[in-house]
C-alpha cells in the first residue's frame, strides 16, 4: 500500500514541476519578444525621424546623423519608385524585384 501512494506522489510532483519548467519557458519566450518588439520599435521611429528630416532639410541642417543612420540600414526593407519604376532598393529580395505582378502591390 505505501508503495502506491508514494508512486502517486512522485507522479504529482513530476507533473507540477513539469508544468513549472513548461510555465517559465512560456514566461521568458514572452518576455524576449516583448523586449525584441520594443527594440525594433524603436529602430524604425529612428529610421523614420532620419528619413523625415532628410526630407525636410535646407541648407543650414546637419545631414551627418540621419545620413549615417539610412545608409547603415541592414534590416529594413527599403524601395525607391518614381512613377511605378523601380529606382532603387535595400534588402528586398531579388525575387521581388524581378517579379512585376507584386511591383503594384508594394
């Protein structure tokens, strides 16, 4: 008889401690994309404020920064069209550039 109930025991416990690892992998999977995700969030605020105030540069403005930050671009897929040609581009696929059905959904 004690056989069985320690047998029963040792079970439960196996089972708790198995949801506790299976818990804090979940909890630290999450907490690693939400870092991830605040961090590109940040990346492509950054991208974008150099972009804008390349745009909106006169004479007198600095372009150091945001020259540096848009040519350092290794990540962030970038296409410059004029008038539904392709320009140039930043890591986008040569598939995508090659194929002219997806041209008009970009």
């Amino acid at each position: 008889m004690s056989f069985s109930e320690r047998r029963n025991t040792t079970r439960w416990i196996i089972v708790f401690i198995s949801f506790l690892i299976i818990t804090l992998i979940l909890w630290n999977t999450y907490t690693f994309f939400q870092i991830f995700k605040n961090e590109e969030r940040l990346k492509m605020n950054l991208w974008a404020n150099a972009q804008k105030t390349l745009i909106n540069a006169d004479e007198n403005t600095d372009l150091d920064l945001p020259l540096d930050i848009l040519n350092n671009n290794t990540s962030v897929p970038v296409m410059l069209t004029m008038y539904d040609k392709v320009i140039s581009s930043v890591n986008v696929p040569e598939e995508i550039l090659a194929d002219k059905k997806n041209h008009s959904r970009i």
